[in-house]
C-alpha cells in the first residue's frame, strides 16, 4: 500500500544532526513491525504536495512546530487537502499536529492548552477500541511533545483514548480517520536531545520530570501495529494510486 507521509515538520536546527527527520523516523517504524507500506514523503512544509488526492492510497500527516491556527499558506493548502481526501474517503492518519490538523479540518478545534506543556512519557485510557486496534489493553503509553491539543472532536469522531490532561488523545472517524496526539516515532534518545534543546520553553522543573519519564516502556510497536492495520484493513477500500 503506498502511503504519502506529509511532513509538516523537520527537526529542530539546534539538535544533533545524527537524527533522523520526521519521515525517516516513520519509514523506521513501520520497518522494525515489517509492515506492507511503501512511504514517499511529502514537504508539504515547503509548499509541495502530492499532484491529486488520489496519487497515493492513504496519508499520514506528522508534527509540525507549527500551529493549525498559524495564517501559512501551506496550512490553509493542508487542510483543504485534508477535506478533499476525506470526501473520497482516503485513510488519513495523524500524529500531534497531524492530529490537531485533522480535528481542525473535519469539524473540530484544536488551540493552545492552558494546561502548559505536555512532554514525556504519558500512559492514557483506552475508552474504545476501533477494529483495527489488535489486543485488548485497557491503556497505551507514549512519548508527548506538546503545547496544542484537540479541544473539540470533529461532529462524526469518537475519542479512543484520553486523560484529565489530554481528554482527547486519540480519536477515529468511521474507518477512513485514525488521529493520534503522541509520538509513536520517536525515540527516548531524540526525545532527550529535543527536550534539552527546548528547556528554555518548557521550564527547568518540567524539563526534569519529562527527562526522568523516558526510562518507561512505551506502546511504540503496539501503535505502529494499528496504524498498518488501518491503513492495510481488508480490502473495503480499493488502491487509489495512479500505476
């Protein structure tokens, strides 16, 4: 199944350049499960997108240091995609902004918490499992790097997984939408490197308690399980990709 991940992000210029960008770190993952997915990646960033919604058969949208509120053209230009693609019923996927994107996009709202930064790791309830969500755990834990969250869900979505901090963690519409806040990408190494680079903004005391978290077991390969079951569900829909 040929996926378009549309970065709308790249790695922070302060950091270790040893690092993976956004794409990169996908393709990784969806590697280390052996999942059916051949990835492109799209700067969607610098304005480039895919010719027709219908060039790939599915899209997963990544962070951003951007906001969906942020007047960029490239913004306004995702979200009308976004619409496009979700009318033909082509899987989407997002993961923070990503997630906050398509909230935005499809009915709901995401803005800047008042709760302040969420970093580190974070386990959050499992309220519903969609089909293509495997297992039968009750919470899912994930590295978070976050100031946005979703504060109103789309009209059609229903929330899978939150917390009192992040109620709307996870949500899915239908079979075509799968919205995830946290980073199954990320490693405890880059999380590391990026929360040093970004202590001035976060704050000393919340730099440290997020820097300790990381020595967690996270759900990484269990969210990256569903993601390419998503995307590769029983033939429903068929491949839209131009040969």
């Amino acid at each position: 199944m040929k996926i378009g991940i549309l970065e709308a992000g790249q790695n922070n210029a302060k950091m270790d350049p040893r690092h993976p960008q956004y794409a990169t770190m996908f393709t990784s993952m969806f590697a280390a499960i052996s999942a059916p997915l051949s990835c492109t990646a799209i700067a969607v960033k610098d304005g480039i997108f895919p010719e027709s919604v219908d060039t790939f058969d599915g899209y997963l949208i990544t962070g951003s240091a951007c906001g969906v509120y942020d007047d960029e053209p490239w913004i306004n230009q995702l979200i009308f995609f976004v619409r496009e693609a979700h009318a033909q019923k082509i899987p989407l996927m997002g993961i923070c902004f990503g997630h906050q994107l398509l909230a935005h996009a499809l009915g709901g709202w995401a803005e800047k918490s008042e709760k302040g930064w969420g970093v580190g790791e974070r386990t959050v309830d499992i309220k519903t499992h969609a089909h293509w969500m495997h297992g039968d755990k009750n919470t899912v834990t994930l590295i978070y790097f976050h100031q946005d969250q979703v504060t109103k869900l789309p009209p059609e979505a229903t929330c899978i997984a939150g917390d009192t901090f992040c109620p709307n963690a996870i949500f899915a519409i239908d079979d075509t939408v799968f919205s995830v806040q946290g980073h199954p990408e990320f490693s405890a190494d880059y999380s590391r490197d990026l929360l040093t680079v970004l202590t001035p903004k976060v704050g000393d005391e919340q730099t440290k308690t997020a820097l300790a978290s990381l020595n967690n077991t996270t759900d990484d390969s269990v969210v990256a399980d569903w993601i390419q079951a998503f995307f590769c569900r029983p033939a429903r829909y068929k491949p839209r990709h131009k040969q």
